[in-house]
C-alpha cells in the first residue's frame, strides 16, 4: 500500500499539513504572472509601473528568501524545527495585508519581500521535517506531494485573478495560512530534531506517533526495540555533536554541494520557475490570437499532471530515470519553442497559435515531472546526515541566489533580446544539467537518512 498504508498514515497526514501552506505560497507565487498586465496599465492600483520597477518587484522574492537562507540555520538550531515552522504563514498574510492596502510600488516591492522570506523558510524546514517523520520507501512520494500542491497552488493563482478582483483576492486566501498554522498545533516535533536537542522520551512518543506503532502492551517491547535501532543509527552519525568545519570540507561534502550547485542553477536557469512568472508575456511574444492569461493557466494544469507523474514514479523508478529525461525533453522542448520564434511568420504564429502553447505544454510537462519535482528530494537524500540542516540552508541561498538571477535575467532578456535567445539560453542550461548530473550524480532512491 505504500504511502497509504496503516504505518505512514501520520507521516501523510502531516505531509498534507504542510501541503496547505505550500499550496497558499502556490497561489501567492501564482498571482504575479497574471496580475502584471493591470500593474501595466493606467488603472492599476499602484499607479503604472515600467519593465524596471516590475523586474525589481518580481525580484524581491529571490532577495528575501536569499536573507531567510541565511540566518535560518541560527533559529533552527535555538527553537527547533517545529517553532520554525509556525513562523512560515506569518510574513505570507502581511503579504496579502500589504497587497491589498497597496497605493505605491513600494508596497509591492515589500510584499513579494515577505513573501521570499515566508518561502526560505518553508524550503528548509518543510523538506527537513517530510525527511525526519517518513519511512524511506515513502520519503521521495511524500516530498513529491509538497511540490505538487505548490505548483498546483500555481495553477489556482492564474484561475483566481481572472475570476476574482484585485482586492476580493487577498481576503480570500489569507484564510489558507491561518488554517495552516492550526493544523500544525497537534503534530509533534519530529523524532530526529528531539533527540538532537537531548529529549529521548518525546522522542520515542513521536517515534512511536508518525510510525502509527501499536499500543498494544504485547508489542511494546518489539516498538521500543525498533526505536533504539532508530535512536542509535541517529545518535551514532554524530547529530548531537557540534558542527565544524571539516564536515563542509571533505570529499563526500564537496562531492555532495557541487552536485547541488549544478542542479539549482540549472532548475532556474532553464526557466522552471520563471516561465511561470512571465508566461503571460511569453505567450504574447508568440503572436497567438489566443487568451495569453488562459494559454498560462493551460500550462498550469500541464504542469499538474507532470507533479502527478512524478508522485506516482518517484519511489518506483528512482530518481535518475525521471531527472535524465526530463532535461532532455524539456531542452528540445525549448529549443523548439526558440526556433519556432526564431523562423515562423508572424501570419503562422496568429493562425497556428497551438504549436507554441503545445510546446511550452510539453516544456512544462517535463520539467515538473522530474527536474522540479525532484529538486529537493535529491538535496536531502545527497548531504551527508551531520550537515543535513545547515546544507539545506545552505542549498537554499543557491536557490535563492539562482530565483533571484533567473528572474532578473528574464524578463531582461524577453525585453531587450527577444523570447528566442531566452529560449536557446534556457536550452543550454537543460543540457548542461543532463550531462553533469548524468555522468556523476548517484541513484539515491531508499538511501537510509538516519547515518
């Protein structure tokens, strides 16, 4: 039964706790996109913005999250993981507050600021708690569905701000982080983070929780035996010793953050993310006589069914045989959308408006199947098990530096180069993952995450 079976029933229920605030930065995230062409115009709230004040807006987001990656590893190591965890939905509703108030660029700029820092610390916290709680044949499922409903979090932000105004939108979702903060209240902090910080009862009491253990006196030794197994590989990797140097600097380490490096740059330079943040514009680029908002929401749903692959693949193939494909097709994919840019008419692109959306579709498709969907899964499963924490951290100021470049590069370049060069520039990139990760990274499916 797998994810759904009696022992992970907890380790879903809480996946999916978190899956309601990733689905809230989703439709946060979601919201930019579209909402640019009313920041363009004469009517919008904040008074019309140029390219220059809508590049720096969009980001804001990569800066805060780039300053929450940088401090995060201090108020994890301090309060926990737990503590941490209640602070994410927090700067996401003064987003919404900010959204809604607005009468300045300055709001704007504010806004997506907060929301980089909700979003740094749910990158790291979240994929480290998914980590801790599930069982290894489960990890890269129940990882998957974090990402899953974040980019179908997405997909509902394109839907809302064509049905729903400007100022109707925030009231409505900022009920999605307070319902979040909630649902979180009863689930105990996971197993790992107590015994680090010595407290080896609760410990076993949310051992015994996300393993769903019986209660049943006549198995109470075989539970508590399947706890000090657990107890000892954690404590034996050296989680409650302190951190030093020389655990960065080692071949396993080093080995481990190249790796990285060279998947974050390629997740956002070959456009995973910022696509969707300026696919209203890029399907305008294309010339289509069709709807450049819903041909957006298309690539939504596309995308949906690429995370749902993902889900059900994962924890079956492995991780490789979803990454390796998915940069290949999602390369030639864009390639194609470079060349089609580069060498149809204007006439052919007006009358054959689906060639571009069936490309970018399938841009889309392949991207979230594996290279998004992976992202992270991959991150946790590479660092080794003393430096998980801080190297997650430390992965999502890359990340962050790399959103950051990606969306400043962009729409720079959709403005003053054309969505062909964009496109052979986001093709380069896919290539140059799929023949470094192919050649060294390592299968790292039902890896033991507790040494």
């Amino acid at each position: 039964m797998g994810v759904f079976s009696k022992r992970t029933r907890w380790q879903l229920l809480s996946t999916l706790t978190l899956c309601v605030m990733s689905l809230t930065h989703g439709i946060t995230l979601g919201w930019f996109s579209p909402t640019l062409p009313l920041l363009k115009c004469e009517n919008s709230p904040v008074g019309r913005l140029d390219i220059s004040e809508l590049m720096w807006i969009g980001a804001m987001f990569g800066f805060g999250s780039l300053l929450c990656n940088m401090i995060i590893c201090f108020p994890l190591a301090f309060f926990g993981l737990k503590k941490c965890m209640y602070f994410v939905p927090i700067p996401n509703m003064i987003h919404w507050i900010l959204i809604y108030f607005a009468t300045k660029s300055v709001y704007l700029h504010m806004a997506r600021l907060l929301l980089g820092i909700s979003g740094g610390t749910m990158m790291v916290t979240f994929p480290i708690f998914v980590a801790e709680v599930s069982d290894n044949n489960v990890r890269g499922t129940l990882t998957s569905f974090f990402m899953l409903t974040l980019c179908s979090g997405l997909t509902v932000g394109f839907v809302l701000v064509h049905y729903i105004s400007y100022h109707v939108l925030p009231c409505i979702v900022i009920v999605l982080p307070i319902l979040f903060f909630c649902l979180l209240i009863p689930f105990p902090e996971p197993p790992q983070d107590l015994l680090k910080r010595g407290r080896d009862e609760k410990a076993a009491k949310s051992f015994y929780f996300y393993k769903n253990l019986s209660k049943d006196p006549t198995q109470q030794n075989e539970n508590q035996a399947e706890f000090i197994v657990y107890r000892d590989k954690v404590l034996g990797g050296g989680i409650k010793d302190k951190v030093t140097f020389s655990d960065f600097y080692n071949k396993e380490s080093g080995k481990a953050f190249a790796l990285i490096i060279v998947l974050l740059v390629c997740n956002q330079m070959s456009g995973s993310f910022a696509i969707y943040n300026y696919a209203s514009s890029i399907f305008t680029r294309l010339g289509s006589r069709m709807d450049p908002n819903m041909c957006s929401i298309y690539l939504g749903v596309v995308q949906l069914f690429g995370l749902s692959s993902a889900v059900v693949l994962v924890d079956r193939v492995g991780r490789r045989w979803l990454l390796m494909p998915s940069l290949a097709v999602m390369g030639l994919a864009e390639l194609g959308v470079g060349l089609l840019k580069s060498f149809a008419s204007q006439d052919f692109l007006i009358h054959h408006g689906w060639v571009g959306l069936t490309l970018m579709c399938i841009v889309a498709y392949s991207s979230s199947s594996g290279l998004v969907a992976l992202t992270f899964v991959i991150i946790v499963e590479l660092l080794p098990f003393r430096i998980r924490a801080p190297g997650i951290s430390l992965s999502m100021c890359g990340l962050s530096l790399s959103v950051f470049m990606a969306l400043m590069t962009y729409p720079a370049m959709l403005s003053h180069h054309g969505l062909h060069i964009l496109m052979f520039m986001s093709a380069s990139f896919c290539l140059l993952g799929l023949i470094v990760l192919g050649i060294f990274l390592p299968e790292t499916k039902g890896k033991s995450l507790t040494h």
